[in-house]
C-alpha cells in the first residue's frame, strides 16, 4: 500500500472505525462490505479535520 494511502485510512481508523485496515481490507476479500457503510461517518469528512500528512496525500 502506498504511504499516501496509509496515512489517510490511520487517520479514518483512529478516528471513526473501530477495527484496524487490515482487518477491514480482508473482510472486505471475503465479500463483507457492508459493515464499510456502517462505520463511515454519516455526513462528509471536511479537509482540514484530516493531519497535515493525510491531507498532503493524493
């Protein structure tokens, strides 16, 4: 996973989700998705509530 990437799902996970990536990513293999929809926050995720280092990731 590229460093980028990383840093915004850290700063989901420590933020919103109570389960780690990894964790999400293999549920996600084996076709449980919809627990996703459950954990993300209900309205948009606004840039500057983001680190410094996640909103300097593409």
């Amino acid at each position: 996973m590229k460093k980028d990437v990383h840093l915004f799902w850290a700063w989901l996970e420590e933020n919103f989700f109570s389960i780690d990536f990894p964790t999400a990513d293999y549920l996600t293999g084996t076709g449980n998705k919809v627990f996703i929809a459950e954990l993300m926050p209900k309205h948009p995720i606004y840039v500057s509530l983001l680190s410094n280092e996640a909103q300097k990731s593409n």
